[in-house]
C-alpha cells in the first residue's frame, strides 16, 4: 500500500485525489495546501504552501511514493525540476515544458515551427506597438496577456473601444508588459486533454469548459463556471482530429527537445476551416477535471505510475455522461468575494461535491475565493446529467450563484 500526494487546493485536486483513492493500492491522498472540505471527501490537507517546495519535498521524502502537481503556478516555477533534483517520484512537467502553458508567446512560437494549427498572431510589448496591431488586425480581435492569468488573461474585444481598454489596461502599470495579439476564431470550442510521457499517452474524452460568468457564455472570462464530457456535438471526425492534434503535439515537443512527462491540455477551436488550437495548457484543467476522473475505471494510481516508468497503459471508461456546475460567489470574478457560509453536504451529497475556495470556522464551513465548489451529474447523455447536476446542486447552493445553462451547446438544436 502506498500514499499520494497532490499539490494544490482546489476541486481539480479533489476530483484527482478521488481518483487516486479509489486505488486498492493507494491508502491515504495528501494534498498541499488542499482546503477545509476536503476531509469530508476522505483527503487530507497538509498546511504546505504549493510555493514552498523545501517544505513539500521534505514531506514527500517522508510520507509519499508519488506526488501529482495540480496547479499551473508550481509548474512554472520548476516544482517538477526540484523533485527531480530530489531523485523522487513527481508526475509533472519541467519548468522548460511547462513554458508552453506559462508563456503563450512560446507556445505559438512552437505551434508555427510545428505547422501545428492556430490563429493568426503578433506580439507585443508596448502600447504603440499594440495600438498599431489592433489597427491592423480589426475587430472582433483577441487579447492575451503573455503570462499566467488562471484563465482570466484573454479579452475578446468586439468593437475599437472594447479592444482599447483591453490594451491600455494591460499597459497602466506595467508598460512593456508581453502581449499577444490574435485574430478572432468563430466555432466551438472544445478541450482535450491527455496524460503522457514522451510520446506515449492516454488521451480523454473531449470536455467543453464554459468560460464565461453569465448564461449564453456572456460576461466576463472565469476560470470556468462548468463542464461537460463527453461533448456529443462533435463528429467523431473532429475526435480523430482532436487526438490528432495530440500525438503532433507530442512529436513536437520530442523533436524540440521539451522531454518529460505530465498533463497535456490543447483548448481547441471547430472552425470551418477544421480545428485550430488557441492554447496550451500543461495540466489538468478545472472545471473539466470533474468531469473526465468520474469516466476512469482504470486504476488512476497504477495509469500514472506506469506512464512515469515509460510504459503504455490503456485508458477504460465508464460510458457515461457527465456535467458538473460550479457554485461561485455572487461577486466572482468582478470584486473580492464576500466570506459566506457553505452548507456542509450529507455523506451521500460529498459522493458528487468538489470543494473548492472552501475554509473552516469554528466547525462550520464557509467560502476563501470565487469558485466555491463543483457538484457532478451523470446519466445515459448531456441533458440527463446536466440535469442531474442541478438537482443536487439545489439544496446545496445556499447564498452562491451558478450559470443555468453549462451544456447548452451540447443540448440546445443549432
């Protein structure tokens, strides 16, 4: 019997750490920092920060034979390239690697030398600069900062003045801030995530994150109010096509010399043109984390320990359909949140809750950020999970707010 540990502190490390747990070889999930609900699920939070990586190699060292990064931001910092330095077992991407999530000037400058597909772009650094590719490109244009933004960096600017207080935003603090430039897609998009080393790998069912805050995928980007998997409205074409996109991804990376192992998340585009991607991400994506774990029935524990070793494993799925919608503040993403209270769910309600900005007071639960928790329905398709998950969210909802509508594009007629 072995333990894990997962850095981070979210629903995706909940949803991770269930998946490890329902392991016959796994007997206890540690998470780094995790949260106050986390113990309700049958994990267990270490107060380590997920930057403190003395402090997390040290626990490892001691109490785990495998840790699995979550998060972006420990990533891009080289947590990875520390464990390794530490000769211990780490699920992750390198610093180098995860280049390809933690600077999108880096990613597109690898998709071209690739001839992999994406949008037309330039970068920036500068308002003149920027000002003059905004001339050029036109509207509907989008906007990206350089860098990490938990999701929220992108700017999809419909007319000149949307598009110019998205640029002189950027640059009021900060004034030769990297910014990339980007000609606007139409179509669907979908993500598409898998799970390698080198070239080997195990690729998910498609997800569709629901990015916007409001119905209708109006309002501002989030760091995803929803998710649902499998998304049925794409041809099983356009499936071939996504893990398609994959394995060239991964043949790029081999022949660039971005070698290791972790979380390959490509966030794609349908377009008439066929699929382009619009970016990288090198880690398991959250809201989407929720709904692919619950679809594995292979052993979670031995899938990644035997692509750390550099085997092949298969990937095996339950068939079902799945839909999870996040409870979020009222204020997220636009203020800081209000502290609210959380209603503690029942033994049988934590079987589908994935806590997320959740934090303990005097015994009671109550909310540490925007995303509060996820709750995950399933059924036979889209429209009967969907609508599972909102039954359960129901009684658990209490003062936070949710989008009405994750899955419509999957449910509603074109």
């Amino acid at each position: 019997m072995v333990n894990v540990l997962i850095i981070g502190n979210g629903a995706r490390e909940s949803a991770l750490g269930r998946a490890f747990l329902q392991s016959e070889a796994v007997t206890t999930v540690y998470v780094a920092p995790g949260n106050a609900g986390m113990p309700l699920i049958g994990l267990e939070p270490v107060a380590i920060s997920a930057s403190d990586f003395p402090a997390l190699i040290d626990f490892a060292r001691k109490n785990v034979s495998l840790t699995f990064v979550g998060p972006e931001v420990p990533l891009a910092g080289g947590v990875v390239d520390a464990f390794q330095a530490a000769d211990l077992p780490v699920f992750g991407p390198t610093k180098q690697l995860a280049q390809l999530e933690s600077s999108k000037t880096f990613a597109k400058q690898f998709m071209h030398a690739h001839n992999l597909p994406t949008a037309r772009s330039e970068h920036v650094d500068n308002l003149a600069d920027a000002t003059a590719a905004l001339a050029d490109f036109g509207v509907p244009v989008v906007i990206k900062a350089d860098g990490l933004a938990a999701g929220k960096g992108v700017t999809v600017a419909k007319d000149d003045d949307a598009a110019a207080d998205a640029i002189a935003d950027l640059y009021a603090d900060h004034a030769n801030a990297p910014v990339l430039i980007e000609e606007f897609l139409s179509g669907q998009e979908a993500s598409v995530l898998a799970m390698f080393n080198g070239e080997k790998r195990v690729i998910f069912p498609l997800a569709q994150d629901h990015k916007r805050r409001f119905d209708a995928d109006k309002g501002p980007n989030t760091g995803g109010m929803g998710a649902i998997s499998p998304a049925p409205q794409f041809t099983q074409d356009e499936v071939a096509q996504a893990q398609s996109l994959v394995d060239q991804t991964l043949a790029g990376m081999t022949e660039a010399g971005l070698v290791g192992n972790g979380v390959l998340y490509i966030g794609l585009i349908f377009t008439a043109d066929g699929p382009k991607i619009l970016e990288y991400n090198l880690r398991f994506g959250d809201p989407e984390t929720q709904v692919l774990m619950p679809q594995v029935t292979s052993d979670f524990y031995q899938l990644t320990v035997d692509l750390l070793a550099g085997k092949q494993p298969t990937l095996h799925l339950d068939g079902q359909s799945y839909c999870g919608v996040v409870a979020a503040s009222p204020q997220y993403p636009h203020a800081e949140p209000a502290t609210l209270p959380v209603i503690t769910p029942n033994r049988q309600q934590r079987n589908y809750w994935y806590p997320a900005n959740v934090t303990s007071n005097g015994g009671s639960l109550q909310t540490s950020g925007g995303r509060v928790f996820t709750v995950v329905g399933s059924g036979t398709d889209i429209a009967a999970a969907c609508a599972q998950a909102y039954t359960r969210l129901q009684p658990l909802a209490g003062a936070l707010t949710c989008r009405q509508d994750i899955g419509w594009h999957a449910i509603t007629p074109n």
